[in-house]
C-alpha cells in the first residue's frame, strides 16, 4: 500500500496504518503542543489572527537545535558581531528588561542569584548584583559593594570609583560605576543570608528585600529574550495581480546571526487584508513584559521568559508608518530627525547642509503630543488646519488619522447645526443685536464647546475596549487618548523607541536605493552597442570569492530597468572595474567608485575596532553624498534613501552590523506565505494562513526533536529515527530552510572523484612546479591525490584558481597568492584531517601603492611558488584583471545554449596578460578580513572635499537659480494641464446636454457652504478635497 506522506516512507510507525490514523496523531499532537492562532478585533474594528511569537518562542527553549545558541546575558568584547554586544544591549536597556537571575547549573542549580538583592562573595564582601554579562565567554557579575556608613547608621552602596552612590558627583554613568567579577564568585543569596539571620538596611531603597521576581518564579528560572518583528504589504498571489496582505513575521534575536540568516529561524506571527501593521503591532505588544512558562531542554526543568521587541527591520515606507512619520513624500520625511522643510528652505545654506548629517532627534513623547494636537485640532472641523500641523512636523499616524477623519466630520456637522442652520442653531445666534466682534466670539464658544464634546467622544472610542477597563482603572478616572485605540502602540511599547530602533536596512535603501540611482544614471543613455560592450565586459569578470552563484550579464542590461537586489549587488562589486569613459562619465565613475567602497564597508559581519570601522564609515558617506551632490545638487533633497545613510553610523553602533538588520530572510520567506495564501480557503485567509504556518511549526518541532508536554503532564520528544530525519534528510533541510554550519571544519580537504584524482608519485604530482629543493617537503613513499577544494580557517571552500591569503612558512608573515594544486596521500577517505594536505600557491606581490583610477591595491605576479599546509590557508578574496595593462580584448566564440555548443558567436573576453591583477575592494566577501591583512595605508579612507560646508554653500548657491525657475515651470505646465482638462470636461457636459452654471447666487453659495460644512466666519476653512482646493487656488 503506498504510504500516505512522503514522510511516513521514512518514518514507519506500526501505530499509523491509515491516512485516518495520522490525522487523529496529529489532532492529538496539536492538543498536546497547544499553540493556536488568536483572534483579535483591532480599535479600528479589523478583525484577524495572530500567532503569538511568545508561544513560539517557548518551543525554542524546548527545542534542542536552538537551545545551546540562545544568549541570555549581554556580551562584552572587542569584536562585535552580534546584537548582545552592541551598544543598545550593553547600554541602554534598563537592567530590569534583562535576564534578572543567574546560578551556577552544574554546581548548585539551585541556588538562585537575582539583581537588585544583597549577596555575598567567596571572599564574604556583601554585593548588590545589578546585571549578568558574559566575557571571554564566562559568565561575569557586574554588582555595587555594600559597606556600612558610620554618618548614616545604614548600609550604602558604593561604585568602581569607591564613592557613595548617593549624592555621588561623579560625571560617570551609574553603569561605568559597576564592579565586574565571575559569577562563580558568589557564595550565599539573598535567602540565604535572611536564613542567616542577616538584616540589610539602607538609605538607599535598593537591595532591601528580595527582587520581587522571586515570587513569579517560585524556584524556576526566568530569563529575558529579545525580538526583531518584521512588517509589510505582501501580494498573496504568485501571478502579477497584486492580492494585498499585510503580514508579520519575527525572529528572535538573542540567536546568532548566522542561525537568523536561515527561514528555518522565521516565526510566522500574522496576516490580514485589512488590518494595517499598527493594528497587528497593537495585538502583538501584549505578548512583551508578559511571563510565559516553556521547558528548557538543557536545563531539564520548566522555566518562564519575557521578550521584549529590540528592534524594527522594515523598507523605508513601512518604517515611516511604524515611527507615525509622514513617510518619503512628505517635507518632513525623515523618521529619524527633524530636518526638512520647504524646497525653497531646503536650498538655504543652512537646510541644504542640514540634508548631510543627522539633525535634531524625534522621541517618541513629542511624536505623542503632536498626534494629541492633531486630535485636538480636529475636533474644529478644519481639515487645512490639520493637514498643516502634519506637514510642519511631518508627523502622521495611521491609527490617529481614522479618528481625525470622523472627528472633522462630526465637528462639520455640529458646526452646521449649531452655527450655520438657521432652523437648528443656538438661541444666542438669532440675536439681531448680537453683531461683530461679540457675535465671532459666541462662535468660537460653540466651537469651542463641540470640541470638548468630540473630545471625550473619542476617549470613549471604541465603545467595547472603554467597557472593559474597571471603574477605578486609570483609564477611566482620567480619561485621556491611549495608545493602540487612538495612536501608534509603539511610541508606548517598553523598551523600544521606533524613531531610533527603525535601523536603516541595506536591501531596499542601498541596494534598491543608491546602487539602483547610480546604474540608472549610467545606462539610461546606451545604444545596443554600448550595453553589448558592457555585457561582454561584466561577463568576463572573476566570480572566485564572490559568492556569488552566476552572473548574467546580458539579462541585466537587456532588463536593465527591472533589476532586483541581487543585481545589484553584482554591479556594485564588479561594475567598476568595465567602465570606461565611453560607458560613464567621470563625475558617475566617482559615484560608482564610492558606492563600492561605502558598500564593503557596510557588509561587514564582524567589527573588531568599532571607533576606527565608523570613522571611515563616516567619510565613505561623507564621499558618497558629496559627490552625488555635485553630479546632482537636488538629489539628496527628492531622494530620502540618500539623506537617510547617515543615520546608519548611530544604527550600527547601537546594534551592531549593518547585516544583522538586514530584511533579505523576511522577503525571502513571502514565498512561504504564498504558497500557503494561494492554497487558503480564501474565505478566512488570517486564521486558514495562521493554522497552516502553526502545523508547519509543531511538525518542524517534532522533528527538531523538541520537547513537549503530554496529556499525562509528562514531557517528551520523538523517537530517534524521526529525530535523525532531519539531520539525514537533505531535501527536508532544504524545504524547513535549516543548514548545519558545522559541517565545514576549517582545515579539511575533499578528493575529487576516483576519475580526476590522478595520483602519482610526489614528483609526477608537481609536474612542472617541482623542483630538488622541494624533494623533501613530500613523503616519497605514498602517492598523492588531487583534491576538489579546501575549507579555509574562515570556513571558505577554495579551490584550484582561488585567490587566498596565507600564512607562510615562518607562520607569521602572510602572502597573497592563487591555488595551483592541493594535493593529499592517496587514500579512500573522501574528507581529511589538513595535517597531511598540502598546497601549492602561486604568489603575487602586493605592491605599495594603489591604483589611481580604481583607488585599489595592485597585485603583481613574483616568480614565487610556495608549499603551505591546508591550516595555513587563512580566506578566499577576490582579484579581478587588469584588462588596461594586459590589453585584454574581445574575440567571438561559439555560444552555449542547453550545455550545448552552437553555430551562434557572440563576444568573450580575452585575457592576455596574467601577471597583473587588483584587489577587489568592492567585494562583499571577507571585507573586513581584507582590511586586516592590508597595511593601513592601502584601505585608510580619505575626504574628497575637506571643507565640506564650502563646497554645500556653493551647491545650494546654485540650487537657489535653478530650482524657483524649475518650480515656476512646473506650476506653468500644471496650469495648462488644468485648463486643458477643464475645457475636456466642459465640452463633455456640454455634449452631455447638461447645463453649464457661469453665474451663481450668493445664497445659494451660502446655503451650499453650510452643507458642506466651509463656513464663511473666516475661523474655519475646512475642505473636502484638496487636490480641488490647490487646483482652485492656482488658477486664481
């Protein structure tokens, strides 16, 4: 009988004989596991299902192949390639939103130490620990010294600098204060002193008791995650028709990075076709602050966790809406800051530098009282006066703004009632002898009055959440605008700050921003044979540690206006090196030049100087942005992405490197929600799509060999062989998108094929590289083998013809050379160990001075071979040919089409000369390893405009001639437009037959005001469609 799963072939269970059978397991499984999507109502009334990441989280706690990587404590070290150990984790979150206990789990697990409580060294000094960190990997307290005060009579705290805490006039933050030792030098806690008969007073409140936490965890333990929620607007259909869904995914971020680079780390948290993201976020705030119980497979016992959100990856729109900000359109477009403003301040000397650099912060508390006043202004009826508000802050909620609309059209209508209608309004208003002055006041009281009225109408809003709260709840004994129900959740959400934790994402603002600009300015203009020429030339280039999986040239100038990131990451890498001056201008040469330096820089995994990496991450930006400027002064003013890069040296030092925030993995994953979208019911796609993902979820955890708890209370994990499945199977790998990264063991060889190996003596292996000197490096008694590839001490696989960097045979100095042969003793094992591999380079001289044109380091061919063990290969780099110097040119070749040679010819390049080569300093790969091995002076970075406020003065100076001509040539061609259309609608109405009104009634006009809502007391102007109003306006 065939099996009814393809899994089931695998796993063959005597308790499943049916297709009925498997569906009970998994009705049972899905009871037991018990994580089901939620149903919320947002304030707007949208209604939509959520998987709630704090119950998928506690399957990673569970779950043995995430278990040993999650970091539960902040990290302090040199070398920063993780979020715990960038500044925000190390800095700036309060203590209390991270990990609050620590015990020694081998030696006394029982024993608990919690912050915030007195307890005692080994060397019996009473501590008051304040947070656990990890250096050198092991774990560390960092805690103030408790010692008795003869002026008080108490106990106090003092710091690293040996003064008393309270009333301490020292500059230092209270964290430089802390003391640091190993945690393993506590000796009693809190309880245990108290048992001791200890009693602790002190005149500060701190440490006085036991943490309050001790309570909730009733002998667990309890420690603290952190999220990155990620949102967008994704089609749910695979064809071109857009079927727009706004979805939610989050990874948790207390994982490695290169775990979170895998979808098999993704947690599907929820879609809808109307909720927006704020709805979504609302829903998920709930889950941050709240205590969730899980079983933490390596501690073998239950435990409880927090999370909290860290940070908010998103596209630039999403991000703007995340922050309440007026997004990239608006004059105020920066989600970061404040700065913008009219076109024409913007060409001021001062705006047109302010575009360059950071300006005055948003904070979240006068976004809050910006949205209030917005609110507030609403309950007027004008529109034009809120639309005004927005454009002077740029400031704009998605959520407030459903409540601005009903509040200007319920004011409208009171208004009308009670000022405007003769048979409706006030009393006092019938008054013949109420005139003037005192009439416009009683107008403004009426106003005045319905505004109050609105406004607590609003907070009442929506009527089902205002019941819910208790009577003696703040909520109701003072009444006041709340957020989720009435603004953006997040500017309220503890621990998160969007203005500042929206960090800027490398895929849609440099790759689909400032590479996309660049490649569209040089190739807007090339005939057939220019993008001929430039194909020929790009195919041509060296793809060897790059990783980059192919490139298609032609594809990207045939389609040229269609690329994606991908592409652009190719061009950006290897564009330079094919440009000449028939292809680009030299003022875009520069521009590309800059956008590859800028771009190594920002790819960087790892940060060993941090100080040293943002001070030429600075001036790669500072480059990058003057240099547009000059080839296009109004660029950075329409573009936002590029006023945006500055803000990318504060988002780096706070979270770490630029790939860590990256959105590649949450686009990569649509394709799952695709899947699951096209085959939904289409009826309840929110709660079908959510129930989907959360079976992939229990199957994925079974599988994983996850743990969970049984209808006996007892837990468990699957038998072996289905726990092996997922390590044996490589197609399940590939569909779950997980990858086992510890495969590749630095130092490792792989043998070709029994075909290719080619063995021989050691001798016959050299061929012509042998020499008498080299007789002795090899054993003569054995046969070698030649090998496919070698895995680097950086996990590269480098084969014959990469470019590496070496050790040589002193083991201190380094060469830079090609592979020419790897060899090993002929054996039958396919992988082994690099003590018995050896390596034949051929070195390369990399000479003093950089390239002018390119600004990289020239590789020169010496003569040199060199033997060196596999261990010695330190990484893989990338070096492309210099075609110039070896007059390299093109011939035709016979094209390949299906692995097939055929009659067609098309054009290849041909190098000629192989002595010369230059490293590429744009390539992505091993960028920060290139810079380590490189002297200084050939990667130091310098300013191509020093004085820089001079150079934008004189921009701006020209900017101030061309751009009012500009604009007043665009309002020119806008009003005939306008008049064109309005004759076109006018002839239309009057074939129509309908009669066209050239004079109009004042009362009529009056009487059309007050249904409209526009008043004509000069207090109010509100209008109802603005695209009119400026038409109007215009054409007067």
């Amino acid at each position: 009988m065939m099996c009814p799963t393809p899994h089931l072939c695998v796993c063959v269970s005597s308790c499943i004989s049916s297709f009925s059978a498997l569906r009970r397991l998994q009705a049972r499984l899905t009871k037991e596991i018990n994580v089901e999507p939620e149903h919320h109502t947002s304030s707007l009334g949208n209604h939509f299902y959520m998987n709630h990441p704090i119950d998928l989280l506690a399957l990673d706690w569970a779950n043995p192949l995430v278990r040993d990587h999650i970091q539960v404590y902040p990290e302090i070290c040199d070398t920063i390639s993780e979020p715990w150990q960038a500044d925000k984790w190390l800095k700036e979150i309060p203590f209390d939103e991270l990990s609050p206990m620590w015990a020694d789990w081998k030696v006394t697990p029982h024993r608990h130490f919690y912050i915030k409580e007195v307890a005692q060294l080994a060397n019996n000094e009473f501590v008051i620990p304040m947070r656990w960190v990890m250096v050198k990997k092991v774990e560390h307290v960092e805690f103030y010294r408790v010692k008795w005060n003869e002026e008080t009579g108490k106990y106090s705290l003092f710091g690293s600098d040996s003064t008393h805490l309270e009333g301490s006039t020292s500059t230092k933050s209270s964290r430089d204060l802390l003391y640091r030792l190993p945690a393993s030098e506590l000796k009693y806690n809190f309880l245990e002193l108290e048992k001791g008969g200890y009693k602790f007073e002190f005149s500060e409140c701190l440490g006085t008791s036991a943490n309050p936490s001790r309570q909730i965890a009733k002998g667990r333990p309890l420690f603290v995650l952190r999220i990155m929620p990620w949102c967008d607007d994704v089609s749910g259909n695979r064809s071109k028709q857009y079927n727009a869904h706004v979805n939610m995914y989050t990874t948790n971020a207390s994982l490695p990075h290169r775990k979170l680079s895998q979808e098999y780390f993704v947690r599907f948290c929820s879609t809808s076709p109307h909720a927006s993201a704020l709805e979504q976020f609302e829903a998920l705030s709930k889950d941050f602050g709240k205590w969730k119980e899980a079983y933490d497979c390596k501690l073998e016992q239950d435990i409880l966790f927090q999370i909290y959100p860290h940070a908010g990856p998103a596209d630039n729109p999403q991000q703007a809406e995340s922050c309440s900000c007026g997004g990239l359109g608006s004059s105020h477009n920066c989600r970061y800051d404040e700065n913008g403003g009219t076109k024409a301040f913007k060409e001021t000397n001062e705006g047109y530098h302010a575009m360059f650099s950071p300006g005055v912060p948003r904070t979240p508390e006068k976004t809050i009282a910006r949205i209030k006043e917005q609110i507030h202004t609403a309950c007027l009826g004008v529109k034009d006066h809120v639309d005004a508000l927005q454009t002077a802050t740029g400031v704009k909620d998605k959520i407030a703004c459903h409540w601005i609309d009903k509040l200007i059209e319920m004011a409208r209508e009171r208004q009308n009632t009670r000022i405007s209608n003769v048979a409706t309004r006030d009393a006092t208003l019938n008054n013949k002898n109420l005139k003037g002055p005192a009439r416009e006041a009683m107008k403004k009281k009426i106003k005045e009055e319905i505004q109050e009225e609105l406004l607590k109408w609003v907070i009442m809003q929506p009527p089902d959440r205002y019941e819910q709260y208790p009577e003696n709840s703040d909520e109701k004994r003072n009444p006041s605008l709340r957020p989720g129900d009435h603004f953006n959740v997040l500017l309220r959400v503890r621990g998160l700050d969007p203005h500042k934790d929206s960090p800027c994402e490398l895929l849609h603002t440099y790759l689909l921003g400032e590479d996309k600009y660049v490649w569209h300015d040089t190739s807007k203009k090339w005939d057939k044979k220019k993008e001929e020429l430039f194909a020929v030339c790009l195919q041509g280039s060296s793809l060897e540690g790059l990783t980059i999986d192919s490139l298609r040239a032609r594809y990207c100038v045939q389609y040229k206006n269609s690329l994606i990131g991908k592409h652009f990451k190719s061009l950006q890498q290897l564009a330079v090196f094919h440009l000449n001056d028939s292809l680009c201008p030299p003022h875009l040469f520069e521009i590309w030049k800059a956008s590859g330096e800028l771009g190594a820089l920002l790819w960087f995994p790892e940060i060993k100087n941090m100080d040293q990496y943002l001070a030429d991450l600075e001036i790669c930006i500072a480059n990058l942005l003057d240099l547009w400027a000059v080839y296009d002064p109004n660029r950075i003013i329409v573009k936002f992405k590029l006023h945006v890069l500055p803000h990318i040296i504060d988002d780096i030092r706070r979270f770490g490197p630029a790939v860590l925030f990256s959105t590649e993995v949450f686009e990569c994953w649509n394709a799952i929600f695709r899947l699951c979208s096209v085959l939904s019911n289409h009826l309840s796609p929110s709660h079908d799509i959510a129930d989907t993902l959360l079976d992939m979820e229990r199957f994925k955890h079974i599988v994983s060999g996850g743990w969970w708890k049984t209808e006996d209370n007892d837990w468990t994990q699957a038998g072996k062989h289905v726990r092996n499945y997922l390590k044996e199977e490589v197609q399940l790998q590939r569909r779950l998108g997980w990858t086992d990264i510890s495969t590749m063991v630095p130092g490792t060889v792989k043998l070709e094929s029994s075909k290719k190996r080619r063995p021989g003596s050691w001798k016959e292996s050299l061929g012509q590289h042998w020499t008498a000197e080299r007789d002795g490096c090899g054993d003569q008694s054995q046969t070698w083998a030649r090998c496919r590839y070698l895995v680097s001490m950086s996990q590269d696989v480098c084969k014959v013809g990469s470019w590496v960097f070496s050790k040589r045979e002193n083991g201190t100095d380094v060469a830079a050379g090609r592979i020419l042969l790897i060899l090993l003793p002929n054996t039958t094992t396919i992988i082994s160990l690099s003590t018995a591999a050896t390596i034949l380079l051929e070195i390369f001289n990399v000479e003093g001075r950089k390239n002018e044109r390119l600004n990289m380091p020239i590789l020169s061919a010496s003569g040199e071979t060199l033997l060196v063990a596999a261990k010695d290969i330190l990484f893989l780099f990338n070096a492309q040919h210099d075609c110039k110097h070896g007059k390299c040119r093109i011939v035709e070749k016979p094209a390949l089409q299906e692995r097939e040679t055929t009659t067609r010819m098309q054009g290849t390049i041909e190098h000629l000369d192989n002595t010369r080569y230059f490293i590429n300093m744009h390539a992505l790969h091993n960028a920060h390893l290139i810079r380590e091995v490189l002297p200084r002076d050939l990667t130091k970075h310098q300013l191509r405009f020093p004085n820089r406020r001079a150079k934008h003065d004189e921009l701006a100076a020209g900017l101030r001639v061309t751009g009012p001509a500009a604009r007043k040539a665009a309002a020119e061609q806008s009003t005939r437009t306008r008049n064109r259309n309005k004759q076109k609608n006018l002839q239309a109405q009057a074939r129509a037959g309908l009669a066209v009104i050239t004079e109009e009634d004042p009362e009529e006009l009056n009487e059309e005001s007050m249904l409209t809502g526009v008043q004509d007391d000069g207090l109010s102007g509100g209008r109802e469609d603005d695209e009119d109003t400026s038409m109007e306006g215009m054409d007067a």
